[in-house]
C-alpha cells in the first residue's frame, strides 16, 4: 500500500468515526428497545436467540416463549431451556399446518400468552423473547391489541424481541427497531436438507 | 369461527402441509451448508451466534473467529469462550474506524485467519461462525480465492457462516444460503442508546 492511499484510508475512518461519534452522542435516550425481526430469510429466530445469548453474557436475566415450534427439537431450547437466568415456555401444539385444527392452536396460544404477559410484567427480566409470534398475531390466536398495550407497559429497561414471518405493519409501526430478513437464496432450494443443528 | 371457516382453515393448511412435505423430499443432499448474512440491519451477528447456540444444542463443536470486535466486551463471547465444545478467536484491533491503521488491521486478519483455516480442516467442528469477516475481505486484508478455496475444501459435514455488511457478489455465488438484513427502522435513529445485551 502507497503512503498516499494509506493516508486516505486514515482519513475516511476517521471521517467515519466522527460521523459514528456523532451518533452515539446524539442516542442519549436509555431504555429498553422493542424489536421486530420478520421477512422470509434464514436468520429471525436464531437471531433472537443469538441476542438472549448475549444478554445471559452479561448476566442479564432472559425470558423466552416459543409461540409455535414446540413440538420439534431444538437447538436452542436445549442449551436454554435449564440455565438458572432463563425462563422458557413453549407453546406445545408443533407448526400449524401438522395439526390442522385452528381452535386446539388458538387454545394453545392463549395459554402460553399468559406466561409471555407475566414475563412482560417482571422488571427481573432484560430480554423477553417472544419467538415465532407473527403467526400467532396472524391467525388472530392473540388479541393484536392487549399484545401491544402489553409490550407499551413493560418495565423500562426491558427489551422485546418478536420474530417471525409477516409482522403486520401494526408491529412495523409500534417497534423501535424493524429487520426484514430476506431469503435472498436458500440451500433448501438447492436441493440439500434441512441440517439439524443449523435448521433446528 | 364457523364450520366452514374451520373447514377452509383446515384444507390451507392441508395444502401447505403437502407443500412443505413434497420440499422436504426432494431436498435429499445431506451436507453441511455455506450460509452468509449480510445487509445493513440489526441481526447479522447475533444470528450467527444464535445459529453457534443451536448447534452446541446438539452437542456439536463450534468454532467462531470474530474478524473485526475484538475490543469490545460482548455477551456472546462472554458466554461462548469458555465452553468446553466451542474454539473461540478474536483478532484483536478493534473497529477498523477505531485504529485507523490499515497496515496494522492487515496484519491481525492475516494472523487469525491462520486459525480460521485450521478450523476449516478440522472435520470435528460442525459449525465455523466468521463473524464481521466481510470487512476483513472488502478491506482486502484476506485473499478471496484463498478464503474461498478453504471454505469449498471443508469437511463434508461442516457448515460455515460468514457475516457482516456489504458481502460481495462472489460470496453470494459460493455460498448456498444468503440472507440480506435489512435494516427497515431501527432504535439508534430515534435517540435510543445502544443498549448493552442487545447490540453487544
């Protein structure tokens, strides 16, 4: 590398540096953020357990409810689902389309809801994780609105994360931070299986 | 819901049950996966590491080499160094906008990359996570073809995820699955602080 471009790789970072400096000075506001990651990609769910990973790392507290994929094993819950700082609850009916009755699902989601309010309800709590609740949201299981109030009257400094595809434009709107996740290209459509410990 | 409703509901779900199933048979190669995740928004890394978590699920082995944080405290690492099943390396500079040296940043990717491609030979890892890797090849401190070379001449089983902003086109080729993250809103625009266990 040149003297020269050396000196204007030094000037572009730290160009970036101020105008990332600036930021931070600017984002003075100290609480909890509300997150919603959707879109069609590989990444929603792992993403929101990737960040559970990483509040427990500080030795915040995590409370989780997995609003659809009880029924298979999983990776995740595994590691999770027994750490004394973490709270896991499953919604026990497996994906929708294997059990094919909407009124077992819609009891199924209400119940676990009570668990995932409660966690919403408990300053003790730094992360809440409210995994797969789109289709929840979607099939009309949970009242949009009671979901919404009760994620405005959380504690603070608590976060929230809902993935899922579809998030409505209601949660678009209502959260702090939105991610859509697309599937730009997916091995599946290649034709190799789902492999389990990156799939589930 | 009425009898018809239910009865739509259940046929839908009948349909996408036939759907997903016939997926699931054609997709019959059973091998590891080269995944990367890319795009501006909240996720990238922390799906990764969620992906790391739900391997290590499964009692698989994981190796992760972070390209690019090395100076901050982050609650993945916190939780993930220590782990008996994980091998974890850092190149240790910082953000590039932090040192602004390039000779220097060079040089540290040069040196973990080293331990990256050990990894990429070592069939008992299931899963080798380069987290930010994209900087270190956009910023050409790494060599493509050989980065690219290593990573087609892995173990048969192992799956590998690259992440970061601004993958090129030639990963999007090599890789089988690809996620853009896009970031549609997020917290740090509206004067929210970064906050501690969720953005690190």
């Amino acid at each position: 590398m040149t003297e020269e471009k050396r000196q204007r790789h030094k000037e572009r970072m730290q160009q970036r540096k101020e105008i990332v400096d600036a930021g931070i000075a600017r984002a003075q506001e100290d609480k909890g953020v509300f997150i919603v990651l959707s879109g069609d990609g590989k990444g929603k769910s792992s993403s929101g357990f990737g960040t559970a990973l990483r509040a427990l790392g500080h030795g915040y507290k995590v409370g989780v409810v997995q609003f659809i994929k009880g029924a298979w094993e999983c990776g995740e819950r595994n590691m999770l689902e027994h750490m004394p700082d973490v709270e896991f609850h499953v919604m026990g009916t497996g994906f929708t389309w294997e059990t094919q009755d909407d009124e077992k699902d819609k009891q199924a989601a209400e119940q676990v809801w009570e668990k995932a309010k409660a966690m919403l309800q408990n300053p003790e709590l730094h992360l809440v994780l409210f995994d797969e609740m789109t289709y929840a949201l979607n099939y009309k299981w949970l009242d949009k609105n009671e979901v919404l109030e009760a994620i405005a009257n959380r504690p603070v400094q608590q976060s929230v994360i809902i993935t899922g595809r579809g998030a409505k434009k209601y949660l678009q709107d209502a959260c702090d931070t939105y991610s859509e996740i697309k599937a730009v290209k997916h091995a599946f459509q290649a034709g190799i299986k789902a492999q389990k410990g990156i799939e589930w």
